[in-house]
C-alpha cells in the first residue's frame, strides 16, 4: 500500500506552514507549483496570503483549470483564508477568476482594519476535544453557502467562518499557525480515502 500525498499551492503565502503542520502528523506533503505536480496528489491545499496574488500566479502557471477539474473529479481541496477566497464560487473584491470550485460566498478583509487581526477559540463540528484556537488575519467572512454546503463553524456573532461541501472545506483562519494538528488531520483522512479510490481497479 502506498501512502497519500498531500499538495500544498505554492505559488505565495504561507505554505510551508501548512507542509509543516503535515509533516508532523507523518503524511507526505509536497509543494505545487507546476501543473505536472498535481498528478500524483490526494488533497490540495490552498495557503492563505493574498488571494488577488494567487488567482494571478494561477493563470501565469496554468494551474486553474487543472486544479478546477480535479476539484470538480472529487479531489479533496482545502482553502485557508486567502485559499478560502479562491475556492469559492463567488468574492467580493476581486479582479480576477478564481477557481469558482465551492458553493459559497466570501466577502473580502470582512472583519474591517481595527480588528485586522485577532483570535478566538471555536467549535468546529467534527473537531472532538478542546474549542480550536482560530487565528484570523484579515480574514474573510462566508456570506452565503449553498443547499449542499455543511457550516462548520460561526462566531458568537453567527459569522461563518467554517465549512464544508462534500470534500471542499473553507476556513477563514489559519489552522497552520497554531501547532493544533487537527484540521490537517482531517484533511489527511480524506486524502487517504481518494487516494483508496484512485487505487482500486476501475470495473
Ligand atoms: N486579506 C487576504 C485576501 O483577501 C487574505 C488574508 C489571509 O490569507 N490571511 O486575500
């Protein structure tokens, strides 16, 4: 048996965090930059940064397209703040295509300038154990999710800023800044699950 891989986008952002975080739980987790390197993955991970940035590296580097059709292939694909922006299906503030993948609605840089950044501890459904500590950085807020599309978490206020559509997840804080392996450890299970599938002989 061979074991999953999981990508990382590494075109910007804070991807080596994210290699990090799946390292230690002992998966193997490679950087993507080129379309080539999308073959052989399990699951993607889109870092946060600057989502005008990425959805701009992805169109130099042809990856959108590729990534968009895996994605729609049941490629498991998570997409922290930044990478929450370019999952989804619809952003404000944006000047370019994204990869329009998930069935929500984000809104850009939501939580305004005083409160850039800040963090809180949540409940995530399907996150046993103690509340997750969510870093926020000038953060997105999902504004709208579809019929299919799981919430996954909201804050006192009832922001969402957490959730799932089948394989998709959307998470507006950075899980990969925290030490809390949890997150990833989800997203390892559900790349262990393609990875099964894409193994077994088609009949
Ligand atoms: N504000 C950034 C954007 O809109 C996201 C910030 C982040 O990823 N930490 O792309």
């Amino acid at each position: 048996m061979t074991a999953p891989t999981v990508g990382v986008l590494a075109l910007q952002g804070d991807f080596a965090e994210h290699i990090e975080m799946l390292r230690r739980l002992g998966v193997d987790a490679v950087e993507v930059r080129l379309p080539a390197q999308l073959v052989h993955i399990d699951a993607l991970i889109i870092p946060g940064g600057e989502s005008t940035t990425i959805t701009r590296l992805l169109d130099i580097y042809d990856l959108r397209e590729p990534i968009r059709r895996l994605g729609l292939a049941g490629l498991p694909i998570w997409g922290t703040c930044a990478g929450a922006i370019v999952l989804a299906k619809q952003a404000t503030e944006l000047d370019r295509p994204n990869l329009a993948l998930m069935d929500i609605d984000v809104r850009r840089n939501a939580f305004g300038r005083q409160v850039d950044s800040f963090e809180e501890d949540i409940h995530i459904e399907g996150i046993d154990g103690t509340p997750f500590h969510a870093v926020f950085i000038r953060a997105p807020v999902i504004e709208r999710c579809g019929a299919a599309v799981e919430v996954l978490a909201t804050l006192e206020d009832g922001a969402i800023v957490a959730a799932r559509e089948g394989r998709l997840l959307a998470t507006s804080f950075h899980p990969e800044l925290t030490g809390d392996t949890r997150f990833h450890a989800l997203l390892a299970k559900l790349a262990a699950a393609y990875h099964e599938e894409r193994l077994r002989p088609v009949k």
